[in-house]
C-alpha cells in the first residue's frame, strides 16, 4: 500500500477524502462555478450516495465545501432515499415558488432519488431539492418524486432551460432499454414526456448521464448542430465509456444529423474519449454568455475496476473542464474537446527543443521531473513504425504514448502498480489521421492522471496510471524508422493545493 496522498493529482479535482464518483449539478451562477460530486461521506467506495460541493472562479481552484445534498432516511426509519446523479438549474425569480418568498433566484437540483429498504432497491424517481443562499444550504421538496414511472431504472435527470419555447427540457434514461426519455416542463415540478431516442449504437451496457446541448460548428462560424451524450459505449467491449450523436433538437424530438460521423467500425458508436477513464461526463449550465461553447467535466475511472483504485484516503477525480466544439471533417461532424485554457496559468520554466530528427533512437528529454506536467508535441511521424514518448519512466516502469499504424497508442500495461484489478493494465488506440502530415499532442500527467488530447481535440484518451515513483524520466524515441519532432514543450505544472 501506498503512503497516503501519494497519487493525489495537484490540479485535477479530487475530494479531501473518500470515494466519489460522477460530477453532478454542474451550473454557473454569480462568478461561482459549482461542482456537486457523487461522494460517499463515510467511506472510500461507493456508498451512501450523497451530493458533495465544490465552488471555483476558475475552473482549477477549486474551494470545497460541506456535503450539500446527503442521503435521507424516511419517517419508517428503515427506507433510505440515495442521492443519485442529477443536474442543477437557476429559476430566475423563483417563478416555481420553491425556494422561499422574496428569493431572488433559486437554486434547484433535479436528482434522482434511488430508494432502498435494507439492501434491497425498491424504487429510482425524480426528485427536487432546492437553496436559496447560492448551493450552500439544501432542502428537499416536500411533495417529491417530481417524476415517477414505477420502474427502478430511470436515472440521472439532466435539465436546461429551452429558451425558443420558453421551457425546461429534461433528458433522462431508461437505462436498461438503452433509451433516453425527453420530458419538458414550464415550473419544475410537473413533468410531461415528449419523445423517446434510441436504443442506438453501443447498447452493451446500461445507459446512463445523457447530456443534451447545442454546440458550435468551429470552422462554420454562426453553425451549430444538438449533440447528446451518453455514457455507455466503449472501444473495448466490457468497459463503460460514453458515446455521442449529433443531430437537431426542435424542443420535442431530438433526430440525427446525416452528418452525424460514421463510427469508426460497425457497432462502433462516435467515442467521446479513447480513454478508460473519462466517464458520466455533463455539461455546465447558465455560464455567462461569452462561453457560447460547453463546458463539460468528467469522472476519471471506471465501473470494471472503480472501488479498487490503489488510492488513500480519496478515491476518485475529476477531468479538467473541456471546451467543446463540433468541427466538419470528411468524415462527418467531429466532436473537439479541449481543456480550457486556466491550467497555463500553472505552467513554470518551460524546456523546448525544436527539430529532433531521430532514427531508431531514445533521446532524453527530462532526466527526473515530479509527475505533474504538460507537453506539447508535433510529430512528423516519417518511416518509424513508433514514434513516441515515454512518461514516468523509472526503470522497466513507463507509461508510452505512441503514434503506429494510423493510431495513437497509450499503453498503462508497465505504468506502474496494476495488479489491483485484472481489468486495468491496458492498451488504448485513438485513430489519429495526421493533419498537414503532422501529429498533435497536448498531454497533461498528474500523479495518476493522464490526459491526452489529439490533433487540438479531435481525439482524446484518458487513463489513469500508478507508478511507483512520484518523478521519473521523459524519453523521446523512434523505432524500426525515422520521425521527426518538429517540437516538443515541458512545462512543470503548479499544484493548485485546495
Ligand atoms: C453513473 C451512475 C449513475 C448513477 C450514479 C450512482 O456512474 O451509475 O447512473 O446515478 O452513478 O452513483
């Protein structure tokens, strides 16, 4: 067992202690960005699901605060309501009358609340909790579920405001039909449904934490197409993942674009992140005008191996917040995603080489650096049959990003303690086209935390890794050929330390 803290990222978000998993009730309001968790406040695994807090002004700062929204038990003192996934909106003016008179806005959380009697689940609804002093304090709506259908599948309410029809639009899955269910509203309290989407794609696993939003064509300025989110649907059969669609929204029916992309192999869905580790991933409401992108944030680990990460006294983190875009490709409408741009204000004295021809070669590039960086790279990937770096090395351990064969490759297998779980070492691949013959990486390594996007966004892969060793080296190399890195930048990366 490792010391405790030593795989705490420094500027990824991760509680003080014990579990959590999903982001929840993401929303902007007065200069606070909120970040509400799934948190277990009692133990390092999953339990006892409760809604913790977190406020920012920056996105990478991050101020945590007491649990928000904890689980209840009912007046029978036996039944047990769980605080599953859900969103957060602002009623501006408090037209539902939720939070007391004179309110100017509130704050109302729609979550779904998952019943149990002992170890045994009897029910999963809609519920309602709401504040009045901006997130700090919480109560529960007296008349809820808000939203019942009698099945004990039907989670995770994302809602926005639909500003056409002058309406709030709730996505919402029927997790096991591999269905999301559309309801709208006019006072949050009563739901209609209006329409059904899938089963589409990757149904191989449960569907959980649609997310629903407009996103702007990047190289179409003034376009945008709906994209919904849904997490289930991975590369690697057996793993959970997210995959998304692009199509129109007309307040009703959401319906797919022709350009939605073609996946990348039958049965394949549009994969959000190449990755194991970005998961549950929903987007910012109510941010203030000039961020006319979403901002998502996901959870970093995965449900095949989840409660054992070989981390104390916390367990879980969160993605840095990702900008998204869409972007018209040959292949269709391609999903971007790029970290925003706060964590260069962590960057310290760079090292920048330029023009690095190698020919079957290792060259060094950081003899010993704290695992807590970002590089950026462009590759000319010439006759190598691998080209690539080599993080956190140390020894026979290494973590190896690497382009072969059309794909980047990020390769955990050696990256450190693995053995927690026969599900975690692994290989990942991104199809990776070069663009103007050359391969972009930003790659962000964080403790235990790597983050890799591709060709500014149109990939990502996202893993977790444990090395042994809290430095190691950084190595360039070539095999079986010669590349060419046209540049490669390391900056040391601040902790952010809440
Ligand atoms: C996704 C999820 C959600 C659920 C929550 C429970 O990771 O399974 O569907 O609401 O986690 O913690």
């Amino acid at each position: 067992a490792m010391k405790p803290e030593f795989y705490r990222p420094q500027y990824h978000f991760s509680a003080p202690k014990n579990w959590i998993n999903d982001p929840n009730g993401l929303i902007y309001y007065e200069g606070e960005y909120h970040l509400f968790y799934q948190h277990n406040p009692f133990d390092n695994v999953w339990g006892h699901m409760s809604w913790g807090h977190a406020v920012s002004k920056d996105l990478l700062h991050w101020q945590h605060l007491p649990l928000a929204i904890p689980e209840f038990t009912h007046p029978d003192g036996k039944t047990k309501t769980a605080i599953f996934s859900g969103s957060a909106v602002i009623d501006k003016g408090n037209q539902s009358g939720l939070c007391p008179d004179g309110t100017k806005d509130c704050m109302v959380a729609v979550y779904t609340g998952n019943v149990s009697v002992g170890e045994k689940q009897t029910a999963q609804y809609q519920n309602l909790a709401y504040s009045a002093d901006k997130g700090r304090t919480w109560k529960q709506y007296d008349k809820n579920p808000v939203l019942d259908l009698k099945t004990k599948e039907f989670r995770d309410p994302n809602v926005f405001w639909y500003a056409p029809q002058k309406k709030w639009v709730m996505s919402s899955v029927k997790a096991t039909e591999h269905r999301v269910a559309f309801f709208e509203s006019k006072n949050l309290k009563d739901w209609k449904l209006m329409s059904h989407f899938g089963p589409q794609s990757d149904t191989t696993k449960v569907w959980e934490c649609p997310a629903l939003m407009s996103v702007p064509i990047e190289n179409e300025p003034g376009k945008s197409k709906w994209v919904l989110f849904i997490s289930a649907g991975h590369p690697q059969k057996g793993y959970v993942g997210m995959q998304y669609f692009v199509g129109d929204f007309d307040g009703t029916h959401f319906t797919l674009d022709k350009d939605n992309p073609k996946p990348i192999a039958p049965a394949v869905s549009n994969v959000v992140d190449y990755g194991k580790d970005y998961y549950a991933a929903i987007q910012y409401n109510n941010l203030p005008i000039q961020d006319k992108n979403p901002v998502m944030i996901g959870w970093l680990n995965n449900w095949e191996y989840g409660n054992k990460l070989p981390t104390t006294p916390f367990k879980g983190a969160m993605s840095l917040p990702r900008q998204i875009a869409l972007k018209r490709t040959t292949d269709g409408l391609q999903l971007i995603q790029q970290p925003i741009g706060s964590s260069s204000s962590l960057r310290g004295k760079k090292i920048e080489r330029q023009n690095i021809k190698l020919t079957n070669q290792i060259l060094t590039l950081e003899k010993r650096i704290a695992n807590s960086y970002e590089i950026e790279a462009e590759i000319l990937p010439g006759t190598a049959k691998r080209v690539g770096i080599r993080l956190a090395k140390n020894g026979s351990e290494v973590t190896i990003i690497q382009y072969a064969n059309g794909k980047l490759e990020l390769d955990r297998r050696k990256s450190g303690q693995t053995d927690f779980s026969d599900r975690f070492p692994s290989v990942e691949q991104a199809p990776v086209k070069p663009q103007n013959g050359l391969i972009k990486l930003r790659i962000f390594v964080d403790k235990s935390v790597v983050e890799v996007f591709i060709n500014d966004g149109e990939r990502v892969i996202t893993d977790l890794i444990f090395p042994n060793k809290s430095e190691g080296e950084i190595d360039l190399f070539t095999e079986e050929g010669s590349a060419e890195f046209k540049k490669i930048t390391l900056w040391p990366l601040a902790s952010v330390k809440q």
